[in-house]
C-alpha cells in the first residue's frame, strides 16, 4: 500500500511542479487524473459513497478520487488546511472501509508539505 501511496504523491508533485499553486481545486483534480492515467494507475471519480447510519444508508458523500480500489484521495486547493478537512478525509476512510487515504493540498509552496497520509488503524482508536 506504501508503494501506492508513493505513487499518486509522485503523480500530485509532477502536477505541482507544472501547474504551480494557486488555481482551482478542479484544475488539480483533472490534471492528477491524466498524471495518473498516464502512469498507468487505476482510479474512480467521483465516487460516492453511502454512510450508514443505525442500519440505514444516506447517500450524499463524495470522495474526489479512489485509487486502485484501495486509497482514497482527497484533494483541496485552499490556503491553510482547516481541521474539517482533516475528519472529511477520515469519514471517508470509515464510510468507504477502505485502508488508508490521502489529502493533498494543491496550494501548499511545496506539495510534500500540502500531503497528509491517514492509515486506518487511526480510525481504530
């Protein structure tokens, strides 16, 4: 899984490193999916997903991307991260059941610094 995440944050820096901060969380999410198609990685977007709620699904939760069936991936494009971005990410993790998730945010200076990585075992807390 480690090896993914490497790759779609290999992916997100080329797109970075092209495009610059400062544009619109669309722009980001388009131009990671053609890095990604280009490197010959699988992903779905949008994907929704359903949160269960006392044995009842609600729809309406979006996550931007899911890769490989295993990683989902949140992408933002705002100056400071708010810590509803950071719990928007985990719900994912907890409503899609998958293993581990990625936000990036498209307008940190230096992309590695705009990455956050969420193993599930957060979750298990």
């Amino acid at each position: 899984m480690k090896d993914l995440t490497d790759k779609v944050i290999g992916a997100a820096i080329e797109v970075h490193r092209v495009l610059g901060p400062g544009l619109l969380e669309s722009i980001y999410e388009e131009a990671l999916c053609v890095e990604l198609s280009l490197r010959d990685i699988s992903f779905e977007r949008p994907k929704e997903v359903e949160v269960v709620y006392k044995g009842k699904r609600i729809k309406g939760q979006r996550v931007d991307l899911v890769v490989e069936k295993v990683l989902v991936v949140e992408l933002k494009a705002v100056a400071n991260l708010p810590e509803a971005d950071t719990a928007q990410a985990l719900s994912y993790l907890k409503a899609t059941d998958l293993r581990r998730a990625l936000l990036i945010n498209f307008s940190a200076v230096r992309l590695v610094d705009g990455v956050k990585e969420f193993p599930c075992k957060i979750l298990e807390t």
